[in-house]
C-alpha cells in the first residue's frame, strides 16, 4: 500500500501541530478544522478501515481517543459535548477519527472550507493549548 498523507506525517515528511504521540497512535490538528480544536486521532499503522486494525492498534486507538477528549472537554469546559466522526471519507486510504467541541447540531455539521490556506499560526497556537 501506498504511504498516505498521515503516514507521511507520522514519518516527519510532513509537517503537522502535533498535540501528542505515543508508540500507536498521533494526536494532531485538522488543516480544515469543523470547529477550533479539531484534533484528529490516527493509528500509527495504516489501514483503510478502523475494524481492520489489529486488536492491540485498536484498542490503543481507543484510548487515545478517550485521553484526547477528555483533554478537549479540558480546555473547552464552555461546549456542551465533545464530539466523534469515523467516516474516511476524506482520506480513504487511513483510518482516524475526529475530534471537536460543539454545542449543537449546527456546529456538529459545519462544512469547512477545503480550499482555504490553512491558519498555520492559530493551529500552532492550538496544539500547544491542547498538548498532552
């Protein structure tokens, strides 16, 4: 399989705001955020889908994800709920998982802008806030 674009990130190939890291897993923030502190979650090994990660990437998948929104609900005790997306709709070729705060429905399903440069220096910014 082709290295996507996250495995690129978790080789250093490309640059990302890293918010944390461990053995399995890579915490960092979205180019195209839904909502400020949108983080997402990705396994180290690269699969297309989540079930298909082994059960030890999986469950360390999970508990990364339950580490960042706690993390998340931290530094956002203002939003109503710390929301999760599974959809690889995006980025096919890797599994992940989104993380964001929201305290609506509207919110929940805002659309970013794909063709907008990203804000480098606000996500920056944002991934310090959130490290863990």
């Amino acid at each position: 399989m082709k290295d996507s674009v996250f495995t690129k990130i978790i080789k250093g190939e490309i640059r990302c705001d890293k918010v944390y890291e461990d053995d399995k897993t890579i915490v960092f923030m979205d180019i195209h955020p839904i909502q400020p502190g949108h983080v997402l979650v990705v396994p180290k090994k690269q699969v297309s889908h989540f079930f298909e990660l082994p059960e030890d990437d999986y469950s360390a998948l999970m508990q990364t994800v339950k580490k960042a929104a706690a993390r998340l609900a931290e530094v956002f005790p203002h939003k109503a709920r710390i929301c999760l997306i599974v959809e690889g709709l995006d980025m096919p070729d890797h599994a992940h998982i989104k993380l964001f705060p929201a305290d609506n429905d509207e919110e929940f399903r805002r659309v970013p802008d794909m063709t907008a440069e990203p804000d480098h220096a606000a996500l920056a910014a944002m991934a310090e806030k959130l490290a863990f």
